[in-house]
C-alpha cells in the first residue's frame, strides 16, 4: 500500500496498460499451444493408420498370392479335365466306330453268304432244269399227261428243297399249290391220292408260324436307314451365370476373390434349369452317338434275325425301343411309326420249329412206278 501510494501519476497511468498488455499476450500464447497439441494428435493418428494399412497390406498380400495359384490351379485342372473329356470323347467315338464297322463287315460277310447260297441253289435249279430237259427228251413222243406229271414231280421236289435246305415257307407253298392246280386241271380220278397228299402238306404249312426271313431283313435295313433322320426330344438350353467383374483396388479385394471363384465354378461345373424328365441335354457329339446306339440295336437284331437267334433278336429290339422312347420325340410320326414296327417285330416268333415232312412227293413217285409197271 505504500509502494501504491508512492507511485507517481504518470506511473499511475501506465500501470493498467502494462496489465491489459500482458493479458493480451497470455490471450495469444494460449490458442498457440493448443494448435500444436492437435497437430501432434493428427500426426500420431496419422501414423496408426499407416501402420494399420501395412499390417492389413502385410496380411492381404499372402492371400492374395496364395488366391492367385489357386485360380492357376483351377484353371489347369479345368484344362485337364477338358482334355481328358476330349481324349474320352474321341475313344469312345472311335471305339463305336470299329464296333460299327465290325458289325457292317459281319453283316457283309453275311450278305456275301446269302448270295453265294442262292447262286448255288440257282446252278442246282439249272442242274434240275437240265434234268428235266433230258427227261423230255428221253420220253419224246409220250402223251401230254406225262409232260404235266414230269412238271407236277419237279414242282414238289423243288416244294421240299424249299422247305427243308432253305427253311422258305412261303415258296414252298406257291409251289405245292401251283402243283395242285396242274393236278386238278389234268382232272384224273387215279391221282386223288396225290391231290390229298398235296393237300395235307399245304394244311402242315399253313400250321407253321413262322416269319419271313427276306421281309424282316429288308424291313430292318429300312428302319436303320430312317433312325439316322428321327427327331430327338426337346433340348434344354443350359443357363450361363454372368459375374460383374471387380475393380482393379485392394478395397475391393472380396469381390475380387468372389468373382474370381464363381469364374471357376462356372468352367468346372455347367449348371441348368431344372426340367422333367422327358426332356434333356445334349451336345452335338452325344446325339450323333444316340443315333449310332439305336442304329447299332436295329443292326444286332438284323444279324440275330439273319443267324437263328431268337433271344438276342428279342433284347436288341427291347433295347432299340427303350432308346426310341427316352430320346426321341413320341409325338412325331416317324417316331410312331418306327415303334409299331418294332412292337410287330418283337411279336414275332423266330424259334425253330419242327418241319413237317412233305407226302405229295413221295406220293406221285410211287403212282408214277406203278404206272410204268402197269405199262410194261
């Protein structure tokens, strides 16, 4: 107080600006200090996050290489497997190619057979012919009742060659009956005996129930011919799955493994809608393969048929019409047809049957000794 009290006017008067001075200065170091605390804080923040961005970069970049060769690895066996699937393909094509082609030169070798038996059973018919010709010749003169008799006796022998070396029923039939129609036309009461004979025979041919070899052969070969041209069942066309692709960023790097996965499952697996059971998929290799295992059945059967064995016969048409009802079209009408065919077919019976033994023959040989006797 009495420092105060001493002080001068002047000092008076410059005492409170000299405070308001140094509150001023405070007022501005104040603001100052806290400017340089948050600065410190941003730069301390600063930092947490860049080394966070190095450990997640640090963890991520493992994984990212270790993503990058398990797509490799994916790509590769999607590679080997589609060669593998290639490799497949084309064995069993040339597999079903030779089986094919063995089967066409069976059936060749077949053919050339048949034809070889008939050129023979030809020579031996001209053989009879000559016979014949020699007969005529040697009976010169004789009336005609024994030129119709000497025809008569060829007709059944040539009835029971038919029969008995060919097993062809219905020729042997046209032949008796053409025989019975000479006899009636020569009107004889002293072959009766004869007539009946020929008439028993004709009634033990018309009891025999079996098929025509000839027809079923051609039929066959004609249903093969048309199984290369039936239209198949609806086809389904398989559903492509589209994927976004990502953004080249390492934010993105889930969307990036996503895409790159679904990619994989995409060329691994194919994936469809899901449809009846009627309808189905298949490529174009599959379907030429479907077409060439119907036609194959049709062939074993043709082959069966051809060689006397009724029990093959009978599986490969079950099998060809198992294959025509679960691949081709039922509603068209060459499908249609091609199953009648094959339900006639099946109900044919091709065991072997016992052959009955033909009298006429025999019959007219004894009346024509007796007759010669007689004229002796």
């Amino acid at each position: 107080m009495s420092e105060q009290a001493e002080l001068t006017p002047a000092e008076e008067t410059v005492a409170p600006l000299e405070q308001l001075k140094q509150q001023i200065a405070e007022q501005e170091q104040r603001p100052a200090g806290g400017g340089g605390a948050v600065a410190v804080l941003a730069l301390l923040c600063s930092l947490l996050l860049a080394a966070a961005l190095a450990a997640v970069a640090y963890w991520l970049w493992p994984q990212w290489q270790q993503l990058q060769s398990q797509q490799q690895q994916l790509q590769q066996a999607q590679q080997e497997i589609n060669r593998q699937s290639a490799e497949l393909l084309t064995s069993s094509q040339s597999q079903l190619q030779q089986s094919l082609s063995s089967q066409q030169q069976s059936l060749s070798a077949l053919e050339q057979q048949l034809t070889a038996q008939q050129q023979r059973q030809q020579q031996q018919l001209q053989q009879q012919m000559q016979a014949v010709r020699e007969l005529v010749q040697q009976s010169d003169g004789a009336p005609p009742r024994h030129w119709a008799l000497a025809e008569i006796q060829f007709l059944l022998r040539r009835a029971d060659y038919n029969l008995w070396l060919n097993r062809d029923f219905n020729s042997a039939r046209v032949l008796l009956q053409r025989a019975q129609q000479q006899l009636t036309e020569l009107d004889d009461a002293s072959l009766m005996q004869v007539r009946q004979a020929i008439a028993a025979d004709l009634a033990a041919l018309a009891s025999l129930q079996a098929p025509d070899l000839s027809t079923m052969h051609i039929e066959l070969a004609q249903m093969r011919k048309t199984s290369m041209g039936l239209p198949l069942k609806q086809q389904e066309p398989t559903l492509t799955v589209s994927v976004a692709a990502p953004q080249g960023e390492l934010k993105n790097w889930r969307s990036t493994l996503k895409y790159y996965w679904d990619s994989s499952l995409q060329q691994l697996f194919s994936a469809r809608a899901a449809v009846p059971e009627d309808y189905f998929s298949l490529t174009a290799e599959q379907q030429l393969m479907v077409r060439i295992a119907l036609n194959q059945q049709l062939l074993l059967a043709q082959l069966a048929a051809l060689s006397g064995e009724p029990a093959v016969y009978r599986s490969a048409l079950q099998q060809a019409s198992d294959q025509l009802q679960r691949h081709f079209q039922a509603t068209a009408p060459a499908v249609q047809q091609l199953s009648d065919k094959l339900l006639a077919l099946a109900a044919l019976d091709l065991s072997e049957q016992p052959l009955p033994a033909l009298q006429s023959g025999p019959q007219l040989q004894s009346y024509l000794h007796s007759m010669v006797e007689t004229e002796l």
